[in-house]
C-alpha cells in the first residue's frame, strides 16, 4: 500500500494590516488530506467557505489546492480581498514553488493542498496583501516539506522568542548564568528606583525578598512588574507550610517563580513544587540552615527547578574570628555535588533540569569561585540594591559571567529558517 503523505508549514509575513499568516497543510489524495479536502469545499461554513486556488479563471494551479479564510468574510469588501490578491497569491506561490523544485513534479496529481489564510478587515493595499501572502505560501511550503522547525531549533528559540501579536515575552531562565537582585529592604519606592536603575540585560531576575513581602504582601509583586515588565521575578516565600496556597498567591500577583525553605516537611515541598511547575511558574528551594541538603533534596519526589544554597545575613554577620571566605567556600562545594545528584535528570535538549543558585554575601571577588564551581545564579542583596551606583554596581556584578551581559539580539527575529542550531547530541 502506498504512503499516505501528510506535511504541515506555517509562515507569517509582512507587517499589519496587510501582513499575511498561512497555515497550510500537503498530503495525499486519498489520506487524510484528501478527505479534508473534500469535506471542506463540498460543505462550506458561513464566512469561511472555500476556494479553490486560481492563477486566473479557469486556471487552478497544481497540487489542486484549497483556500480557506481564517478571518469571517462579512461583505463583498472582505470577499474581494480574498478571491482577488490572496487567491491569485497562494496559486502563483504554489506554481512557482513546482517550477523551482520545492514540490516534486510527480506529486502534481497524487497531493492536495489545503490553505489557511489571514487576511485583517482593515487590510487595504492589494499589490502588499498579494506579495505578503505569495511569500508566505511559498516558504509555508518550503518549511512543511523540510519538517521545518527541526526540535533543536525550538529548543533554542522557544524561551528567546516573543510572539509579535501577543506582545508579551514570558520570561524563563534560559541563559544561565544570572544575577539575581534581592530586593530585601522594606521600601516599595527605594525597590523601585533599584530596578529602574539596572541596565538592560537578560541576565538579571530580579528576587522580592521576604522582608519586602511581609511589609507589603505579594501583591506588591505587580507593583515592580509594572517597572520591570519582561524581567522573570522571584517571591522569596520561604514557605514551610500550605505551599499550594501561598504559590498560587505568587502565581495571581505575575511572580515567575516561588521560593520554599528546604526545612519544611518533605510532604510539604512536594506539595509546593507540584503546585508551582502545575502553574507553569518555578520553584525554588532555599537550603538555608538545612544540615544535609543532598539527603533531603534526594527525599523529594518531585524535582525543584532551583536548588538555593543560602548563609544568611545573621550567620554572616556573627561569623566572628572565623574566615567569612573559608565558610562560603565549604558551602559552595555543595553546588557540583547538587549538579552530580540531578546529573541523569537533565532535559531531552541537554540542558540541567535543575539549577543551582548561591546566596550570601556575593560580590564580584567571591563570585567567581561560585561561578567555577558551577554556579547558575549569583543572588546578589546590598552590594547591588543598596549601592550609590547601582547600575555601576550591577556592571561589575556582570563582567564575572562568562559571554556576552546584555540583551540576546539573537531573539529578534522574524522569518530565520537556518542552520544556526547545531544537531543535538542525542541523535
């Protein structure tokens, strides 16, 4: 029996209100496809009824191929945009797209072609509304019978990007190492003006401390969002008991990620990790005065997204004759052995499934012995949130991360089918 062969492209192009989104489907004649096909010009729905793909009357081109409005046809204006440019687009984008090669001639018969088409009520200019929407065929095609995007490229993209109609780029930690500023200090305006002071960067996350929530609430969390729209924020929740309720506080306020002391009951951790991942936001583990974090972190059924190891400010400040230094490095040690723990956990695209991140008081000196030892992220307090020059401050911070420090200019794009992305080691 032959094949049934099924592609599926997708492509956007051109700016509003003329721009043109294609989603098309190829495949067989008598597959799927082909039934589809059928069903959908033998029984139109209103404002959405399809057409066949006409170079001109009585031309269609080959595949045989199908038009279907994504936008409901209202009136004669709206008819006329799609049985005049786009029409005309989509069949000499599918001709052209034979006579170069990118549909083999000896499917011409067997194959159909089934068009989604976008085209905006307030789109007016007919020659843009025929090139945005022949581009877009043709490279819909291009990507659909190259199975475009291979999974590496998703990988490398899907936490860059930020969807142009959406408006809103989610952020999620990507690009380790960072910085994370701990806005501790009780003052909503004193917070504010630090994180409108920082310089643009993705390596910044930003951290509302547990003082700042006891005196303000987690609703005080939106209040920095609205200075710091696109940077991933961390509620310092310290949670030890009904983790799921004070996550899904968080999680209302626009918190990116919520943090639990590893001190509470295992039953509880559980509890609070399930709830946050369940919400699609972090969680965080904060190891602080825990004695042996590697066997309660193994007591976990659920795996965090961010292990802390955490000397707090009180133990740092009665540190007395004893070396400050010597006692951050002994704690540090534990980053590579938290590494080896989740070592057979990591991700499908090969990256750490948990992070690890080291708190207590960094600057630029001692950060680069957290950095060597694997460090993820640096929670960095005073030295940056109480500094007369705080973007200075958070410049020097900076400079000890290895690669470039401010924005990825990579993630600005629009059509970039490459080969940027190398094959992934698991294949």
């Amino acid at each position: 029996m032959a094949k049934n062969e099924y592609f599926i492209g997708e492509a956007l192009i051109g700016e509003a209100p003329n721009l043109a989104h294609v989603d098309l489907i190829v495949g067989s004649k008598d597959g799927p496809v082909g039934i589809s096909f059928a069903n959908a010009l033998s029984t139109p729905s209103k404002g959405h009824g399809g057409l066949l793909a006409a170079i001109r009357p009585n031309l269609l081109s080959k595949p045989v191929s199908l038009i279907v409005p994504k936008v409901t046809i209202a009136d004669m204006e709206d008819a006329n945009k799609i049985f005049g440019p786009a029409q005309a687009a989509v069949a000499k984008g599918i001709a052209d797209a034979v006579e170069e090669g990118l549909i083999p001639m000896n499917k011409l018969d067997e194959w159909v072609i089934i068009v989604s088409v976008f085209i905006h009520p307030d789109a007016t200019d007919y020659r843009k509304i025929y090139q945005f929407n022949y581009g877009a065929t043709k490279l819909a095609i291009q990507r659909a019978l190259k199975n475009y995007p291979p999974i590496e490229k998703i990988f490398y993209d899907k936490d860059r990007a930020k969807h142009p109609v959406a408006g809103i780029r989610v952020p999620r930690l990507w690009r380790p190492p960072y910085i994370q500023v701990a806005l501790d200090h009780p003052a909503l305006e004193k917070q504010i003006k630090v994180v409108k002071d920082l310089p643009k960067s993705d390596r910044i996350i930003l951290e509302v401390g547990t003082p700042f929530l006891k005196k303000y609430g987690v609703e005080s969390i939106k209040q920095i969002r609205e200075v710091a729209r696109e940077k991933f924020i961390v509620a310092d929740l310290k949670t030890l008991d009904v983790g799921k309720l004070e996550v899904d506080f968080a999680f209302d306020a626009t918190a990116d990620g919520v943090v639990a002391s590893g001190l509470a009951a295992t039953a509880s951790l559980d509890k609070f990790i399930m709830e946050a991942q369940r919400l699609g936001i972090h969680a965080f583990v904060d190891t602080m005065e825990v004695q042996n974090p590697i066997e309660k972190l193994s007591s976990l059924k659920q795996i965090p997204d961010v292990v802390i190891i955490h000397r707090g400010i009180d133990v740092e400040q009665s540190a007395g004759d004893k070396s400050p230094d010597a006692q951050q490095r002994q704690r540090w040690s534990l980053v590579p052995k938290i590494k080896e723990l989740y070592a057979s956990k990591k991700k499908t695209s090969g990256k750490d499934r948990v992070l690890v991140a080291v708190a207590g008081g960094i600057e630029p000196n001692t950060a680069t012995y957290a950095i060597e030892q694997g460090a993820d992220i640096l929670i960095v307090g005073r030295f940056i949130a109480s500094a007369k020059d705080v973007k200075f401050a958070m410049r020097r911070m900076l400079s000890v991360l290895p690669g470039y420090q401010d924005i990825d200019l990579k993630r600005i794009h629009t059509e970039d089918d490459d080969n940027e992305v190398k094959k992934a080691t698991w294949d």
